[in-house]
C-alpha cells in the first residue's frame, strides 16, 4: 500500500490519451487528491497533442495496430514500463491492460485499480471471433476473481462482474465535469439552420448496431436537420448513405472534434438521440456518456428502450424510447417529442436531473476507494 509521503501511480489506457474522458476525469482526481499520475497509452499518426494536461503522460508508438500483435506487443511494452519505473499502486483501465498491470503489481507487491469500462468479452467485435473471445474470457477469469479494488461504470455492469465471479464492483458511472461557465455559441456563429429544430448524435464510438443507419433513413420522415458528431467504424458508410438518400439538406455529419467544441452543437440542439441496438450484453447495460452531455445542456433524450437509460429517463422524466429501429417508428417518435405538449415538462426536469448526475457526486465514490488505499 502507499502512503501520503509515496504518492506516485500509473494508470494505463490502451487508446492514445487525448479523448478518453473518463481516463481524464480519474487522472485529474488523482491529482487533486495529492498523488503524482503518470498516464500511459499510445501515440497514434494523428494523435493530438496532451502537453496541456497537467500530469506526466508516456505514450508509445506500435507497428502494428490491431489484432493479437498488437495487444500482445502493447502489453509487453506496458509491462517494462511498469517494471522500470517506481510506483506505489497501478490503474488499469478495460482488459486489453490488465495482463500487464496484474503481472507488475504482483511482482511489485503493490495495489491495483481495475476500471472495467464495459463488458469487454461481450463488445460486437468478438461475437463473430469465438476463438479470440475465449481467450479474453479466459484472461479475465484468471485474473478478475482476485481483485480487491475493481470499478465499472454502472450498476448493471457491477452485478454482471458480481454474479460472475464473485468480485464486487464499485460504481463510477460516466457522468462529464460541469462547466458553469460555458457559454454556446448561437446557432449562426456555427452555421446550424435557424428556423429548424435540430436533433443530435454524438459520441467517438458510433459503431455498428448503435442505431446511426436507421436514424439517418428517419431524416426522410423527420421534421428537423439532425447533425451526427463525432466518429466510428460506420462514419464512412453513414456519408454514404446521407448522399444515396438525397438528405445532405436534412443531415449534417461532422468527424471528432474536442469536447470544448463539441458542446456548442450539443446546447443548440433539441433532443439528443442515443439508439444502441440491443444485440449483445455490452450494449444491453450501456450508459453512455453522451446521455449526460445531453442532460446536463437541456436536452430531452430519444433513447432505446435498455435497462440503465430507461430507469433514467423515467426517474426524472426527461424523454422517451424507441421500441424497435424501424427508421418509420424513429421517425414517429421524434416529430412527437419535437411537437409534445411535454416537451417543456421533459426541457425543465433535465435541470433535476443534471443537479443530482454530475461528476462532483459521482467521483465520491472513486476517491472513497483511494482513500482506503492510502490509509492503509
């Protein structure tokens, strides 16, 4: 364990540091709570720079850049890091860095966070790769059962790990800082039609079954322009698709922009829309952080009709869901919403809700567990 006069910890990331929130919002908290973090990832070709966060930060440069050689080689290259340099506890962040983490602590005889961002055996890129599936699987058993600090980002999640392997799991859900103040830009400062409500799709992981095709093919029945902002593996076939449609008058596509920049197209919208299809467990117990950057600008949400967001959206009352991804049904549900007489209603308890949803609650829970370590 470490002490208040040893305060050094390495958290671990396998993404390239400059847009993973949450890994940002653990480190500043770290931070603040007198510790000195050192973040590790890797530098990709069009890496943004992270000088400007205030904390030490390493990233590596890989030669290959997916597949087993990859998070093989990252693992190796993550576990000389840890090895060679003094620390007094590790954070690793998702699977694909445990290996590493798990093998340094022990040696070391140090503490381990694990932050389990999502149910990563279960993500759709492995359900087509039983093989590489397995070997995750069997990563994790091997390792998570004999974990003592171990966090993910929602109660589902936490009873999933809990069922499984009788691990607890503590609660850190993905709720975004506050900044009191921000002021948007207007909606002829960025170029959004003005007359027209606007519908928003945000996020840098716009995958494929996050209901992104079908919400597009909407447009065509939607009285609004919907903008989609941010990235993902089906971004190429949404442009696509936008242009065979004949909707680039009723759809505007922007690539990942900084979240600072991002905000100012999320407060001048009207409804922000978040749809994942319900095809794996992963996505079953999603609670993705773009529902909250939607709560905390005023947004009443359109979401899918899943566990976690519809137990938030019912709590306070603060939208509706869709019960299948028919592009007709979107569609429906959306003119509804944008001509509710409860629109207003859904506007004013999103207030509620963002006062008792934000990151100066949520990171409680996170600190409660470095503060164990540290007085031990």
């Amino acid at each position: 364990m470490f002490t208040t006069s040893q305060k050094t910890i390495i958290v671990s990331v396998i993404n390239d540091l400059a847009t993973d929130q949450r890994v940002l919002r653990t480190c500043s908290v770290l931070k603040e709570m007198g510790l000195e973090v050192v973040l590790f990832g890797r530098e990709l070709k069009n890496s943004a720079s992270v000088s400007h966060l205030p904390y030490k930060t390493k990233r590596v440069k890989m030669l290959f850049t997916k597949g087993p050689l990859f998070y093989f080689f990252f693992n190796l290259r993550l576990y000389f890091f840890l090895m060679g340099n003094k620390t007094d506890a590790l954070f690793a962040n998702d699977l694909d860095t445990l290996w590493a983490n798990n093998r340094a602590a022990k040696i070391k005889n140090i503490p381990l966070i694990y932050d389990s961002h999502e149910i990563f055996c279960e993500v759709p890129e492995l359900q087509k790769t039983p093989m590489k599936k397995r070997i995750w699987e069997r990563l994790e058993k091997r390792i998570v059962p004999k974990l003592k600090y171990c966090i993910t980002v929602n109660d589902s999640i936490a009873n999933y790990f809990k069922e499984k392997y009788g691990t607890a799991f503590t609660t850190v859900r993905n709720i975004p800082d506050v900044d009191l103040n921000f002021t948007p830009k207007s909606k002829k400062e960025l170029g959004i039609p003005e007359g027209e409500k606007i519908i928003i799709l945000q996020g840098a992981g716009i995958n494929i079954d996050r209901g992104a095709e079908e919400l597009v093919k909407a447009m065509a029945d939607t009285n609004a322009h919907l903008y989609i902002i941010g990235g993902g593996d089906v971004f190429p076939s949404l442009k696509k698709l936008v242009s065979d449609l004949n909707l680039a008058h009723k759809i505007t596509i922007k690539d990942k922009m900084p979240k600072s920049e991002l905000l100012h197209y999320t407060f001048n919208a009207d409804i922000g829309v978040s749809i994942d299809k319900d095809t794996n467990l992963n996505y079953h117990f999603s609670l993705p952080n773009k529902i909250f950057d939607y709560i905390q600008a005023g947004l009443p949400v359109l979401a899918s009709n899943l566990p976690e967001i519809k137990n938030l959206i019912s709590r306070y009352n603060i939208g509706d869901t869709i019960e299948n991804h028919d592009p007709k049904h979107i569609a429906e549900k959306l003119n509804f919403m944008l001509n509710a007489t409860e629109y207003k209603t859904w506007k004013e308890n999103t207030k509620k809700a963002a006062s008792e949803n934000n990151w100066e609650t949520e990171k409680k829970h996170l600190t409660a567990i470095l503060e164990t370590l540290i007085k031990n």
